[in-house]
C-alpha cells in the first residue's frame, strides 16, 4: 500500500486558539507540530537529506515558543525545522 505525505505550511504559528475537548483546554497544533515530527523523523533519509517537509512562519521568538506550546514541542521544533530570522530593523519581507 502506498501512502503520499505531504508538504504543509503552517501561516502565525502561535495565533490559533486553544481548543477545548470534553471541558479540558488541549493544544490541537501543538499535537499536529509532534505527529509531523515524528513523521519527519520515520521518513528521513539520511543519504538524501529527505523525508516529509513541514514550514511555519511566525512573529514569536523561542521563549515565546516555548510558552505557548511547551518544552516538549520547542524540543522537536529545533530537530524538524531550519530557523531563519530577520532583525527587527529588517524591512517587511512581504509585497
């Protein structure tokens, strides 16, 4: 059987709401962000540097990061994802 996984990109990681499940509040993209990872993780081949490609884009820094989704999930950020930052004197990259 033959599974496609797919190419996502999350938009203001960090602006969702949290969600509430049967009362008890839960991070839904907290959960998602750790079920990528650990498909990042079984996917990846080393010899092509492969495997299922997740991207964020966000305004909140590392400790703001950390806040918001817990350790756990900032742990896994810094394996999954390549950081790229830009001065806050940089020009507004967007047209």
């Amino acid at each position: 059987m033959l599974i496609k996984y797919y190419t996502i990109c999350f938009g203001d990681l960090g602006v969702e709401t949290t969600g509430r499940h049967f009362g008890k509040d839960c991070n839904g993209m907290g959960e998602i962000l750790l079920s990528r990872c650990d498909l990042f993780v079984r996917t990846c081949n080393p010899e092509r540097s492969r495997g299922v490609k997740t991207h964020a884009t966000t305004n909140l820094n590392a400790q703001e990061l950390e806040e918001r989704y817990g350790n756990r999930v900032r742990s896994r950020m810094r394996q999954m994802f390549n950081l790229i930052s830009f001065d806050a004197k940089s020009v507004d990259k967007r047209s």
